[in-house]
C-alpha cells in the first residue's frame, strides 16, 4: 500500500515512443517483482477464490472502478513467477486477461508454462469480446467484463484453440506444427 515507484502512460499516439514509462529498477522496486495494485484486491481475491491478471495499470483502475476488485496488473507483458507466487498465496484460481493484440497474445503463451513452474495454480485465459483490452471493454459494458471474466478457459485449451485458429490443421504440417507448441507446455 505504499508507493515504490511510478508509471507514466504517453497520451500522444507517437509509434516511435514507449506506451508506457516506469521508474527504472531499483532495491526497493522491481517490476518483475511486484503487482499492481494487489493491495487493493487483496480481500477480493480471497473472497471471490480466483484473480484476473490483466497488463495494464488502467485496466486495473477501470475494473476497480466498476466494482470488479480481484484485478490487478503485471508491469505490461512480463509475467514472472513472483508474479504467480504472490497472487497464488491468496488464490490458485488465476485468470489471465492480456490485450488481445500481438504482444498480448505473445504474453500469454510465454505465461503458460511460467505458470507449469508454479505449483498450486490453475491457469486459465480470459477472451475479450471483439478483441480489445479490458478498460476499453469496461468503458463500454461493465456487465459484460463481469460476465467475461467468468468465462475462462483454460490455458492449454486457450493454446489449443488458438493454434488451430492460426495453423492449417487440416495437412499434416500444421498438426505437427500444433503438436510440437502444445507437447512443449505439457
């Protein structure tokens, strides 16, 4: 509950400068240490029995202010096991919500088998209807996010279907190609 450090968000969509700017690392603050805003949902993870880990300080504040209070954030897409070792002390019941962009996606399936080295954690995925990120969804619905977020799937079902979505299943290639991702996690 005390502040260890800062995050900046650029307002102007410049594509040559950082979304985001955070206090460089530091004794007291590492990012792949800490998670935003756990001290805030903190008793609404142990009551609700599940956390959704989104990559954004906003999402967090929006879901917040929605009433959703079992949502915090990873300092963008770096997942670690810190990470999951913290939030799995209140629930083991994690529910990941990145973007749905590239690097969200990217994010997510760098986070499965973080988690596999994780005990006590059943991961899952959250899918954001029309791919946005979840304080554009809340801004628009917070129903919606409500009703999203207990929709999880689970991750290596996440991996799964989205493998599928991306490869040609139907040659041998792209079975191989879906095998060889998903025999990695498992």
């Amino acid at each position: 509950g005390r502040v260890v450090g800062f995050t900046a968000r650029l307002l102007a969509d410049d594509p040559n400068a950082p979304k985001y700017i955070n206090t460089p690392a530091t004794p007291l603050y590492d990012k792949s240490r800490h998670v935003f805003g756990l001290h805030l949902a903190k008793e609404a993870i142990r009551k609700n029995k599940y956390s959704v880990l989104t990559e954004g300080n906003l999402d967090v504040i929006q879901s917040h202010q929605a009433g959703v209070r079992q949502v915090v954030a990873t300092a963008g897409t770096a997942l670690t096991e810190p990470n999951l070792k913290a939030l799995s002390r209140l629930a083991g019941d994690i529910r990941l919500c990145f973007d749905a962009d590239k690097a969200g996606l990217a994010a997510t399936e760098r986070a499965i088998p973080i988690a596999g080295k994780v005990g006590g954690i059943q991961l899952s995925v959250v899918n954001i209807p029309q791919g946005k990120d979840p304080d554009e969804l809340i801004k628009q619905d917070a129903d919606v996010w409500r009703e999203t977020i207990e929709q999880p799937t689970y991750a290596v079902d996440w991996l799964i279907q989205h493998y599928t979505s991306v490869l040609d299943v139907t040659t041998a290639l792209g079975k191989r190609e879906l095998s060889d991702v998903v025999l990695r996690v498992i």
